[in-house]
C-alpha cells in the first residue's frame, strides 16, 4: 500500500513537473541562449568569416583555419597548456584533498582553517596575477632573475598561483564528500583489521569518487581556461614561451590587425579540445563511481 | 512554496530582460565620444578639457581612454556598440589602412581648414582622413646638473667639459663608461635608467630605438618622397645596420641602474621615476614624457635641467643628426555617425585647437606640439622637453631624424623584435639570432599584410 501511494505521489509530481517545465526553465533557457548558445552560434559562423568588427563579417570559408597552426604559436601554447594543466591538476587535487583530510579531525579552528584557506578563491585572477608578479620577482630578484628571464620561472609561477588560489575551493567540495561517508563503513574498515592506508585507498577515495570527479573536471577545464591569471603574471613572456591557449586567441584576436577571423577558428579549434578532454576525463572517473 | 516560485521566476525573467537591456547604452546626439590614446594627459581631459568644452558650447565630451598598448583592441570592441567613439586615433598610414571603413574625409572640416601643412594629413582614396594633431620628438633626456657635475669631476678620465662637445657616439660612449665607473662620486645607481621591458613597455627600444636603423635603411633606397613611402615599400630589411643599433643598446644595458637580467620587471613608469629621483643621468624617451619626470613626488630635477641628445649610435655624419621628431598621433572623425554628430565632433576638435580656451589648454595643460596654423610662435607649449625639441627642430646645422618605424608591418613584427631584444639582454639569445629572426619577421609580417 505504502509503495502505492509513493507511485502516485511520483507520477503526480511527474505530471506537475510536466505542466509546468515550459514556465519554470523558460528563464533559464533565455538567459543561457542570450549568454552563451546565441553567441557561440555566431562565434561558429564569424570563425569562417573575414571581419574587423561583428557588424562587417563577410563569408570567406575556410580561409582562417589556415592561419591557426601559424609560426608554430597556436602548438607551443597548446603544449604549454597541456604541461600546466597536467601538474596543476594533480598538485591542486593532492593538496586540496590532504587539506580536506586534515581539516575533518576535529583539529581545534577547523572553521577558521577552512575559511582561510577558502578565501584566496574570492579574489579575482587579475589582481592575483598582479600580487603574485610582485612577490614572485621581489624572491627572484634575490637570485638577480625575473619571471620573464626563463620561461620555467613563469610556469612555476603559474603553478603556484593556481594552486594558491584553488585549493581552498577543491578542499571545500573534498571535505563535504569526506562528511559523507557512512561511519559504519570506516568502523567496520577498522574491525576487519584494516590499517589507515588501506582504509584510504579502498574505502575513503573510492566513497569520494563523485567529489574526485567533479574536482578533476574543475581543475581540468580551470587549467585549459586560464586566462587573466596568465596575463597579469607574464602575458606570456619571454616572447611567447608562457602563453596559454586563451591568451593566445585574445593575442591573435586583438593584437593582430585582419587575424580576428583566425582568433576566432582558434577558439573554435580551442572549444573542442577542451569538450573532447573534459568529457573524455568525465567518463573515466564517472566509471570509478561506487554506490556507498 | 508555489508564491515563492512564482515569485522566483518573476524575478528571473525580470533579471533577463535587464541582462538584455544592459547592452544598448543611451545615446545622446549632444555628445561627442572621444577614445584618447594617450594615458599620461586622461586626466586633463576629463577634469578641465570636458568641463570647459560643455560650459562654452553646450555639448558634452565623453572621454575614454584605453590603457597603455591596449587602443587598437578599444577602438575595435568600442567601434562594435551601438555608441560608438565620435572622435579616435590612429597611429599612420597601416593603422588608418585597418580603420579606412571607419575614418570620414575630412575635407570640408573645420578641423582639416586649420591645418598649417596640408600634406601632413593622411588620405584615404585622395581625400584627407587623419590629421596630426601633435608632434613629438625623442632622444636620450639628460639631467644638466648630474652633467655638470661629471663635467667638473676632478677624477674624470674623458676630456669632455660639455654637453655641446657630445655630438657622437664614441664621445658619449666614452663619457658614459666613465661616468658609470664615477657613480658614486655623481651620486646615481647608474648612467641610463633602467632598459624597460615587461609587458607593453618595450616600445623604447622596438620602436623608438630601431627608428635610426631604419631611416638610415630606408634613406638609401631610391625613387621615393620620403622615408615612410620607401619603407612602406620594402618587402625585406636587412636590418642592415644592426651593429650601430647594438652598440647604443648594450650601451644603455651595460651602463644602468639595475642588471640586464631584471629588466624584464622594470616599466617606463619605474624609469622615468628613477630620472625623476635623480637616481640616473639619463634615459631615452620623448618629449610627452616631462610629465613623468616633473609630476613625480620626491622629484629631484629642476625643470631647466632637462635636455636632449640624440640617439647616436655611430652612423657617418652623425654629427648632423637631429632628435626623431614625427608623429603617431592622427585623429580621425567616425564616418558612421549621424550627420549632427559628426558636426559636433568637428567643433569639438576645432574648439580645441582653434578657440582660445581650447589653445591655452592645450599649450599649458595637454603640452602638444600643434601643426595648426592657429598657434603662434609664442603659442608653442612651456614644458622644458617640448620647447628643447623645438629648439634641436630649428638647430643649424642638424636635421630631424623622420619616425621611419611608421612603415614598420605590423604590431607583432614589433612584439616579436621587442621579445628578442629581452631574450638578448638577459643571455638567452645570440646577437646574429636577433638579427635573423628580425629579417625573417619583417618578410614574413610584410606579406601576411599585403595579403590580408
């Protein structure tokens, strides 16, 4: 009986959710065709056109996507990407995660710890970058070098600031998943005589998966994107050694007269490496995914 | 919990439209929108030119200005929105050949009615459709009391005694070297400030110093009028005298306030201060620059101790070489706009360098040096390095050096020539690189622009 009243109940909600779905996402779905599905369609059309402003595109085909792989700037900018994303990545999940492990001991100031620790993400990526330039070349300047003297000084730069900024918001999602966990499986970890590094390998990270998704994928999407960050540290100096993707298609877009066209088939070619990693990242860590 | 939905979605729908109404700006056909280029004089526009323009003609002046190296990429998003900028600049001939869609001929212009030399105005299909509106010159600036000071140095090695006698490069190298190995008897860090080079600030060196390579480049290629045509002509540079660019270069690198390996940090800002504290002799920059130099808190230099030398860089008959004197500064008038509009933007630059408001403005405040025929002689602006480019101008003897970078391909044959230059001075980078990967640059960059 009891399932039966639950049944309807779900179909009731089901038929309501129906009726009224048009009203309810109708918002949503303008403000994201206005901000996002409206300008990528015309992003799309304008990579196959020649134009100087939005308003005087002319169709030339595919004309600009010659232009990409030009100089070799788009595949070395690709490749640093890659590089920067690889390691900030796994130093941001490590770091956040052991954070996370840390701060759900009932160490005394936990709230103060994780409140800390959140706090850098609150401020934007431009005056980071600009605090960071300042810090990193004041250290530097002790060894008579800069961030732009070597194209390793601004990676690592880059690592660190990412780092710096992204942690607390990773440790953030990694403590909720760590709330979660069933006690009655960390104890019953411990009575079947499980040490600490067995019940974090194979019961706690894989109780985590879904915090260990989406983290990846926010690191993973975070480090393709990086853009102001990149531009108040080094804009991409020495020469082009450290500039990413997005800064090279705001170079290619603004700084190059006749090149928008090719700025826009870059971001084009741009927005497909990053679905084709994000969703590819997706699947495999979804597959890790166990029910508690 | 159905009231609070409903309110919900009344406030997200209510919050789309306004999302969709932000966009269109208002417009009022009363205002002209001028995009300034130059930073260093924002300031006076809004607070005294804007103010002083609406009070004596009724009409508003909007003013922005885009961040240092930042106009191209202004222009071009602000040109996109429904109010677009009534008045903006451009940097020559290349720079006009990208906005030709946007620039009105300006022939029956009260604006183009006032310029003194007609043929300084930059055409589109024969019609006038920039016109300079400053002239400006640069050198090395130098600060007369440090000089005098090595002048009398009972310790100097280089029979020199004045300014007048250093009319070389292996005079002022000779000078230089000494007076960095007397620092601390001057009481400076170093000779030149410090060779800027973080991002958008290496505009000295590749623009402004390779000038003189150029123009002697250039000036030996026959069947031209001027310097520009003829490389704006050129499909390759040699970048034929390189050495004579190297030999100033590493002198301002090896002769500094700071080592070569921390200029990638330093601004323009953080060496025009370091003139201002006194903490210098000299540094290379133009005559827009006295502001730097004066408006700075704890400045050290008195506004007569400011003078010029030209970049010798050991070129034959040196001697006779004048300051850079050029322009990069052509205002343009928006052909896009209504006709009240672009009436008002005539008046507006008209009001400005014609009426005597504008003219006082403009010579005490904005300190240009003006080709128009409305300013006279006495006219001419009071800062010490505009009236000392005037003076090496009007010099016997000596010939301005013309800006040949004009005719420079494009933006990233500068950035990329700029990058190399660093690479050089911190090490990383042989001198022939330099050189090849210029020459390769300039065919390169010429011929992505003449197909585009």
């Amino acid at each position: 009986m009891a399932a039966y009243i639950l049944k309807r109940e779900g179909l009731g909600m089901q038929k309501a959710l129906k009726k009224y779905f048009a009203l309810f996402a109708l918002p949503g779905l303008i403000c994201f065709a206005i901000a996002f599905f409206i300008p990528m369609i015309m992003g799309l059309i304008l990579s196959f056109c020649k134009f100087t402003d939005v308003t005087n595109a002319t169709w030339i085909g595919l004309e600009n996507y010659k232009y990409v792989f030009l100089n070799g700037e788009f595949t070395n900018a690709l490749w640093f990407t890659v590089k920067f994303t690889i390691v900030s990545v796994v130093s941001i999940n490590i770091i956040a995660f052991s954070l996370a492990i840390l701060l759900t001991r009932n160490v005394p100031g936990t709230n103060v710890y994780r409140t800390i620790f959140f706090m850098p993400n609150l401020i934007g990526g431009i005056v980071l970058g600009w605090i960071w330039q300042i810090i990193l070349n004041g250290f530097l300047l002790k060894y008579q070098v800069t961030l732009v003297t070597d194209p390793k000084y601004g990676f690592w730069g880059l690592v660190i600031l990412m780092n710096w900024q992204n942690v607390g918001y990773m440790m953030i999602i990694y403590i909720a998943g760590l709330i979660n966990i069933p006690k009655e499986l960390i104890e019953a970890a411990e009575i079947d005589g499980a040490n600490r590094r067995d019940t974090l390998f194979h019961v706690t990270i894989p109780s985590i998966m879904p915090s260990i998704t989406i983290c990846s994928f926010l690191t993973l999407t975070n480090g393709f994107k990086l853009f102001d960050q990149n531009l108040a540290l080094t804009n991409g100096g020495p020469g082009k050694t450290t500039e990413m993707l997005a800064l090279n298609i705001f170079n290619t877009f603004y700084g190059r007269v006749g090149f928008e066209g090719v700025g826009q088939a870059k971001a084009v070619v741009f927005t497909i490496i990053v679905a084709i990693l994000a969703l590819t990242q997706l699947h495999f860590t979804r597959k890790k995914e166990v029910e508690a | 919990m159905k009231k609070s939905l409903v309110l919900l979605t009344t406030l997200l729908v209510l919050g789309a439209s306004l999302f969709a109404n932000g966009t269109s700006e208002s417009k009022a056909t009363d205002e002209v929108y001028f995009l300034n280029f130059k930073p260093e004089v924002a300031d006076i526009y809004t607070e005294e030119v804007a103010p002083a323009f609406e009070k004596e003609t009724g009409i508003k002046l909007k003013v922005v200005t885009a961040a240092s190296g930042q106009y191209a990429s202004t222009l071009k998003s602000e040109m996109a929105k429904s109010n677009p900028p009534a008045v903006f600049q451009t940097n020559g001939p290349i720079g006009l050949a990208a906005d030709k869609d946007n620039a009105m001929p300006l022939t029956d212009t009260k604006f183009y009615s006032i310029l003194g030399d007609k043929s300084m105005a930059l055409q589109i299909d024969g019609q006038p459709a920039a016109i300079p509106y400053a002239v400006e010159g640069y050198g090395i600036i130098y600060n007369a009391a440090i000089m005098q000071k090595y002048f009398d140095l009972a310790s100097k090695k280089v029979n020199v005694s004045s300014m007048e006698e250093i009319n070389n490069f292996a005079t002022l190298k000779a000078v230089v070297e000494d007076m960095q190995a007397n620092k601390d008897a001057l009481g400076i860090k170093g000779v030149f400030a410090s060779t800027s080079m973080s991002a958008g600030n290496d505009w000295r060196w590749q623009t402004h110093l390779v000038d003189v390579p150029l123009w002697a480049e250039f000036k030996e290629m026959s069947g031209y009028n001027s310097i520009v045509e003829a490389g704006l002509a050129a499909s390759t540079s040699d970048f034929k005298y390189n050495q004579n660019f190297k030999a100033l270069f590493d002198l301002y690198l090896n002769n500094s306030t700071i080592a070569p390996t921390l200029i990638g940090s330093k601004s323009v800002d953080d060496s025009m201060a370091e003139f201002a504290l006194g903490q210098c002799a000299m540094v290379q920059n133009g005559n827009w620059g006295a502001g730097q130099i004066l408006g700075v808190t704890g400045n050290k230099v008195s506004p007569d101790d400011i003078k010029f030398i030209p970049l010798y860089m050991g070129l034959d008959g040196e001697e006779s070489q004048g300051l850079c004197v050029g322009t990069e500064n052509y205002l343009c008038i928006n052909n896009n706009l209504s006709d009240a509009a672009k009436a008002n933007a005539d008046e507006f630059l008209y009001w400005l360098f014609a009426s005597d408001t504008g003219k006082k403005l403009v010579q005490e405040k904005l300190g240009f040096i003006t080709p128009f025929n409305t300013f006279t002689e006495a006219e001419m602006p009071s800062d010490p390095l505009a009236k000392d480019v005037v003076k090496w101008m009007n010099k016997d003897g000596v010939s301005s050096v013309p800006w040949a970078f004009a005719a420079i391909p494009s933006q990233e044959f500068k950035n990329n020539f700029g990058a190399d230059l660093l690479q050089y001075a911190q090490g990383q980078m042989t001198w022939a690189t330099v050189v090849k990967n210029y020459q390769n640059n300039w065919a390169s960059e010429y011929k992505l622009a003449h197909n585009n």
